[in-house]
C-alpha cells in the first residue's frame, strides 16, 4: 500500500510535534502546519490523504479551515481535536462535514484508531469516484456490468459468439442479467437492427404461451375474434429470447424442438406451415441438464438448446462487482430523477458489499433507486438502505475496519461505544433524546454513558 499522507494543524508546537512522532512511527508522511492560512497554503502544493486540525487557533480557528478545505476538495476527510469546554463546536463541525472529533487530552491509541478508520473510508471514497470513471468508460456491455474474473469471461463468450448463428442457453439465478446479456449478444450480431423479443415462459399458462409464440387464427379458440401473428414471426430476421425455458411443458417443448431443427410451424388452429429465420436465445434459473435427467425436460431440445452455454453468477458470488454496479444504477437513477451531484456515503458501500444479495442484480438496482428516491441530502446514507441491508454492513464496518488488531475486548467495546454515542449525537443534532432513540437505549441511559466517557456535550434538548 502506498504511504499516506497527513497534515496536522496546530498553534501549539509541542502538540505537532508530538503527534509528528506518533504518526511518523506508524509509516505515514507528516506535514505539519501552525495555523489554518499555513495549512491551506500546504494543501495546495502537496497531495494529502487526511488532515488532523486543531479547533482553537488564533485568526483562523478549526470551523473556518473546515469550511475553506471542504470549498475545494469535499472528500478530504478531517478530523477536528477540541478541549473539553469546546465540544458544542466539534459537533458543528461533524454537521458541516468533519469525519470526527477528538477531545483533548487523548489516548494515542484513540487517535491512531479513528485516524485509520478516516482514512480507509476516504479510501473507499476515491474508488467509488474512480467506478463511476469506469463505468462512464467502459466496464459493461449494454448494461451488463462487471469486472470480476467471472463477468469478464461472460464477456469474452458474448463477443465469440454474437456475430455466428448459434443459439445460445444463459443459466443463472433469478435477477442476475439473463436478458440484459441476451440483448447484448443480439445488439453485436448482425441482426442488430432487426426484431429483438422477449417472452418469458413462466408467465403464462400452457395454451397463452402457445398462442403467443406461434399466434393463432381466427376462430381457433374461444376469444380468437382475428388472426394474430406469434412471437416467432414478429422476430423474424431478428432474435427471440425465451426466458425461463426450463417452465414450459413437455408438449410445448417438442413444438419448439421441431421450429429448432426446421425453423417451420404452423398458427394455432392452423394448417399453412410457416418459415422463419430466427436466431433462438434461451435462459433459465433452473439447471436443464438436471431437469433432462429428471425426466422434465426433452434431451434433444436441450441438446439443440445449449449450443453455446453462458453461466451468469449470483452477485454473492462477484462482490468485486457491487461498487461498479452500485454506481451505475446511482449514474442512471439521479438522472432519471433529477438528482445530479448525488454520492454515496463510503459507509453505504461498505454495507452493499456486506450483503448477500438474494435478489441478486435486480434487488441492488432496486435498492439504489430507493436510495435515490429516499435521500435527503447530496449523499446518500446508510439510513436510505433497507434495514436488511444496513444490518448486513453493521458487521463489516465494526468488525473489519473499525476494530484495530489486537486491541483487548473491554477496550474494543467501549472505543466502539463511544463511536457510536458520537455518530448519533451528531445526527441528532446533539439532541440526547433523538440520539438516545436512534441508539436504541434510553435518555438516561445515554446520559449515564456521556459521564462514564467524560463526553459531555452540550444538551439542546
């Protein structure tokens, strides 16, 4: 890892130069600065991963240098050091955009603690700027979207065989892309600029699915007031994608097997044997060879089917993927929406990447225009996520980034305590009551734990 860089800001000399030794035994490059005007002047010339500034400086105090560094880079985590009577401050400012604060005196080992955490959520921060770069560029397909191992082999096999005839079988739980990648094959065959329909087979009963497919004449059953043309004679000269193949009947399916091997069949209620040129695209959710050992699904259809087999896994399977995703679905959402200037909170990516996605592709594109939709401000945060998904990343953040290594257990609980009585008060606006109830404990709870912490903001409530 590349050796990161941060800037202290102090008036006090002993004070820089004391966490100038700290900060330098633990491998970062120090910068130091005597007041807010020096700091400024340093962060124009050198390239800073984090800044660590006092709150009471003379001419330009902490809020001020806040608000000047936030001006032209917003993503430059800061953390604010205040003594004891100035907390009511350090609150603010958390509300204009500080990553935490400290009071004086501290532990080196809280300071070391919350500066790692600062910086591994700027890190996230600058991947998720460099995903949308991605994504703006390319790293997808006509939407289908990836970078993982698994994702670019899909690839590979699109660009193989979109130009042949060959039909193609996509397996793959549901939600994970199935027609996203049919299209993508059809949009880079020679066919792109001729029909491309889609029927999914598990939603219609045996009799519609068959009248959709090959159409019906007039009169050939109850209802059928005109002729109408199927499915497969609309994709002519184009592509027809079935989805969920693995639910039709053993009936329908010798009826396709015939249109496989001769591209013929007649309408329902019809004799006139029509032909059709046709490229047949397939998926499924179920495995087919399965079902053919079964005895649930024809061999020979199986065998003309998955002539070329894509495999599209689950996204637990490709976590790599759920930032480029995510940032994807954020890109096509807030312009959808009118929402322009929109991010995510680096928690927020942390808890995407947490969780198990059942829905798979699907239910993370659902859960970003919700996000979307629900956010409040330009960022979007945890509190916009499902709770499902927000108590997915609870683990991760606590556990793997907020936790140092080897820090005993009594010590652990009560840094992450402390923490989190912080993050709330500042969401509530140091208002115990709000955040004793975004805590979950009670008001006297929470004032029991400012005094055992020696916190001790001000009340405004």
């Amino acid at each position: 890892m590349a050796v990161e860089t941060v800037l202290i800001v102090d008036d006090e000399k002993n004070y820089l130069l004391v966490l100038e030794a700290l900060l330098s035994k633990e491998g970062f490059q120090v910068l130091t600065a005597g007041s807010g005007p020096e700091a400024l002047a340093v962060l124009r010339e050198a390239e800073t991963d984090l800044v660590l500034t006092d709150m009471k400086m003379p001419g330009m105090d902490g809020i001020e240098l806040l608000k000047a560094i936030k001006k032209t880079d917003p993503d430059l985590p800061v953390i604010v050091m205040t003594a004891y009577g100035t907390v009511d401050r350090a609150v603010e400012a958390m509300k204009r955009g500080a990553y935490d604060y400290l009071t004086k005196p501290f532990e080196n080992k809280e300071l070391l603690l919350t500066v790692a955490k600062a910086l591994e959520l700027s890190r996230l921060v600058r991947q998720n700027q460099l995903l949308r770069s991605q994504v703006a560029q390319r790293f997808g397909m006509d939407n289908v979207v990836g970078r993982s191992k698994q994702m670019m082999e899909v690839y590979r096999i699109i660009d193989k065989v979109a130009p042949t005839k060959a039909t193609v079988l996509i397996s793959g739980e549901s939600g994970t892309g199935k027609e996203l990648v049919a299209r993508a094959i059809h949009r880079r065959s020679e066919r792109e600029n001729r029909p491309f329909i889609s029927v999914n087979c598990s939603a219609l009963t045996e009799t519609l699915l068959e009248s959709e497919l090959f159409g019906h004449e007039k009169g050939s059953f109850t209802g059928a007031v005109a002729a109408r043309k199927g499915r497969f004679e609309l994709a002519d000269g184009g592509s027809l994608f079935l989805d969920e193949i693995g639910h039709t009947s053993q009936a329908l399916q010798v009826k396709l097997l015939r249109v496989v091997q001769e591209r013929a069949f007649e309408r329902v209620g019809g004799t006139r044997t029509l032909e059709v040129d046709v490229r047949l695209i397939t998926a499924s959710n179920k495995d087919l060879k399965a079902e053919v050992e079964a005895g649930r699904f024809q061999e020979d259809l199986y065998y003309r089917l998955n002539v070329v087999h894509v495999i599209l896994p689950p996204l637990r399977e490709r976590t790599d993927d759920i930032p480029l995703l995510a940032a994807h679905f954020l890109e096509k959402y807030r312009t959808e929406l009118g929402q322009g200037g929109l991010e995510f909170e680096p928690e927020v990516l942390s808890a995407l990447g947490s969780y198990s996605w059942p829905g798979n592709v699907r239910e993370l594109e659902n859960v970003v225009e919700r996000a979307v939709v629900l956010a409040s401000g330009p960022k979007i945060r945890t509190v916009d996520l499902p709770a499902e998904v927000r108590g997915a990343g609870l683990g991760q953040l606590d556990l793997d980034h907020f936790v140092a290594s080897g820090t005993p257990l009594p010590e652990t609980l009560e840094q992450l305590e402390q923490y989190l009585i912080r993050q709330a008060l500042a969401k509530a606006d140091n208002i115990q009551a709000r955040a004793a109830e975004i805590l979950g404990i009670s008001k006297s709870n929470l004032q029991h734990k400012l005094k055992k912490y020696n916190l001790h903001p001000a009340s405004s409530d």
